[in-house]
C-alpha cells in the first residue's frame, strides 16, 4: 500500500455546467500530484463557470470541447477520447448530464463520449435540492445505479441559490478518495489488502432511555464510522459494524448491528469477536439513569424537575482494548475533544490501553460534529500524524490505508 495507487493512471474528466465547476481544479491539481494524467472535456454550460485556458494549464493537456471538431476527431476520436482513460469522471454531473446518461442520449461531446465508452464511470452530482429531490431525478439516479455507475455525494449543505438540502457536489478530497478506491480495487482484483482481515467497526450515539419517551444521546450522526466500514471492506476485509441510532443506510459489502444502548452495543461487540481490528468510532453516552421509568415522567405543578441518579455506562474501548482473551491485535479508539486535543488523546489512550487513538477537535467553532468534514490527528505508539482538513470519505480511506500499511509492516517484519 505504499506505492502511489494513482500513478500512471488515465483519468478523463467531465466537467457539467454548475457554479462547483471551479472545484474541478483542485480536483485536477490533486490528481496530477499523485502522478494521474488527466484529460478534460468542458460542457457549453461548463465554459460559463470556467475557462478551457484554466483548466488546459492545469492538466497540461488540450482541453475537449465540440464534438464535430474535425481536428479532434482526426487527432483523438470521441470514441477514442472516452476508451484511452481507466476512469471516467463526471463532476459536477448536473441534473442533465445525469439524464442524458440515463436515457442513452448522445447529443454532444460529454454526453457521446459517456455513451461510447466501456469503462467505469465515477459522478459527482451537482444541483439545487429541488432538482436533486425531484422524482426524474431520482429514477435517473437509480438507473444509473443499475447501471453500474459509482457515485460520491451529494452532500448537504448551503448552496448558491440560498437554499439548504442535499445537491451539494462532494469536496475535491472526498472525489479524490473515491477515485482512489476505484484503483485500489482494480489493485487488488482478488481482494484487498485486508482481504481475510475481521474489522468491527462502532458507530453513532446511543440513547440511554429516561421513559419511555426520552432519552440522553448527543450530536454524532455516525457518518465517520459508517464511512470506515465501508472503506474498510472495499480493501477487502469482513466488516462488521455496530451501530446506534443513526438515518444512515446499511454500507454495502458491510454487516450491520443495529443497538439503542451502550450495553446492548458492548454485548453486540464481544458477540462479533474474535476480530483483526476493532475501530471504536461511537460516541457512547458516558452516562445512564439508574433506573428507567415505565410511564413517561409527567411534569407536576409546583414540583420542579425530577431528579434523575446516572451511573456509568460501560467503557467499550477500554473493555475491547483489555481483553485477556480474543482481543483484536490491533484496537483503534475515537477521541472528540473541544480543548487540548492531542493531550486528551495521548492521555486517553494510555488510559483505556488502546493502540490507536484518532482523535478530532469538536468545539462549537469547528461545526465538525454531524457535519462532513473532520481534522484529525492519529495518536500511535511512535507519535501523531496530523491529518488535514478532510471529508469524513476521505478520512475513512486514509485510515483504511494506514491500517493495511500496518499489517502489511508486521508481516514483512514476522
């Protein structure tokens, strides 16, 4: 897993009309430091958001514009232009692109060179959350699917027209990381490099039951850990992943264990052991109430609020961490910090005895929890990497990565 995964490879960028048509060059930046040689074609709605000249300068190639350019087609057929690259990517895929490809038309260059090629496509849509929710949209989308086409976000977010939903295009790291996991598949045609590795995997809060109506949780969204689980079983390892209440779909390729409390979420852990790895991403409520009410707790006139006894939850890092028997030879902790983070980690770790602690800065200023980004710092027995700022995506595949690198270390080391 050392070896630059993207080195030598073709990658032929579309580029769709929409204002995050400027994301794209940093997305060809990026690939181009990893050694990928990128070739672009620029829709007509694309060349009103950037210009041929800043994109050419960037892939230090042409960039492709009209289809019936007899030049062009002289020098690199459309069918050609689409059959020489090992991926095609589509960012930003708008609502048109997107239908153009699923209905099979062909009516300019992007969309002929989609239709024409025999590769594996990669899209990143792209659009207003109306047009991203609308119902053509999504039987385009699930087409597509069908179809066998890969996709990275939509995120949601703010957009350019003011409103807020799903439609945002994915940051150029997180569509960077999915193009990376493409090629380390390809890579590994008989399994990655964590291919006979068990990973178990926490994610999202739990919900520590007050009645039958309340609970005490926090602001996880669990979309880091279902992020590694899924970066983890693209290398090829059996993922296994213990998740509390979260909205978020099942990971494909992933086995998911759905809990509501710290405890039923310790006993869902040792019942998937014995595991390689064990990645601690939940953010478990430290607390419970002693004792649960059977009736909702009603507020009484003149009483005040109830008083509620808590107890401590189980500690699952630090109980899978000192494990006398099938402890996971390698055990990876989650620390979310608001102030003095590496010391908070570095302490944690020693204290719950675990290998690996990443750990991120979750203050109110950062917007990190819940949200898609994450910084974080990996805390290991030979120091702290610091990562920067990142989609979740992308830092699920960076630690995926790193984890192979570990193993694969130890054995050249056996």
């Amino acid at each position: 897993m050392s070896e630059n995964i993207l080195q030598g490879r073709r990658v032929l960028l579309i580029i769709g009309g929409g204002i995050a048509a400027y994301k794209c060059l940093e997305l060809i930046r990026r690939l181009r430091e990893r050694g990928a040689s990128v070739r672009a074609i620029l829709t007509s709605a694309a060349q009103q958001f950037i210009t041929p000249l800043s994109v050419s300068s960037l892939t230090g190639d042409k960039v492709y514009l009209d289809l019936f350019s007899l030049t062009d087609e002289a020098e690199m057929g459309h069918i050609e232009l689409s059959r020489d690259a090992d991926l095609l990517v589509v960012a930003p895929a708008t609502a048109d692109l997107m239908a153009k490809m699923a209905n099979g038309l062909a009516n300019d260059l992007a969309s002929t060179a989609l239709l024409a090629t025999d590769k594996k496509v990669l899209i990143a849509p792209a659009m207003n959350v109306r047009m991203w929710t609308h119902r053509a949209t999504q039987r385009n989308f699930e087409t597509l699917l069908a179809d066998g086409v890969d996709f990275v976000g939509p995120n949601s977010g703010d957009m350019a027209c003011g409103e807020y939903g799903p439609g945002r295009m994915a940051e150029p790291a997180e569509i960077l990381a999915a193009i990376e996991s493409h090629f380390t598949e390809l890579a590994y045609p008989g399994g990655g490099p964590l291919k006979g590795k068990r990973i178990l995997i926490t994610a999202g809060p739990t919900h520590e039951p007050l009645d039958p109506v309340r609970y005490i949780a926090n602001r996880s969204s669990g979309k880091q850990g279902y992020a590694i689980a899924q970066a983890v079983a693209r290398l090829g390892a059996e993922a296994v992943l213990v998740s509390g209440p979260t909205n978020l779909p099942d990971p494909p390729g992933v086995r998911v264990k759905r809990v509501e409390t710290a405890r039923e979420m310790l006993a869902a852990c040792e019942a998937a052991l014995p595991a390689d790895v064990a990645i601690c991403a939940a953010a478990v409520a430290d607390w419970r109430a002693a004792s649960d009410a059977e009736q909702k707790l009603k507020k009484q006139p003149g009483a005040g609020a109830p008083e509620i006894a808590l107890v401590e939850n189980p500690d699952i890092l630090a109980t899978l961490s000192q494990l006398q028997n099938n402890r996971p030879s390698l055990v990876v902790g989650f620390a979310a910090e608001t102030e003095k983070v590496i010391e908070h980690a570095q302490s944690k770790r020693a204290r719950k005895r675990c290998d690996w602690i990443v750990a991120n800065d979750v203050s109110p200023a950062t917007g990190v929890m819940g949200g898609d980004l994450n910084t974080v710092h990996l805390i290991t027995g030979a120091g702290q990497e610091n990562w920067p700022l990142l989609p979740k995506q992308a830092v699920a595949e960076r630690l995926a990565r790193r984890i192979a690198e570990h193993f694969s270390s130890n054995e050249k080391s056996a």
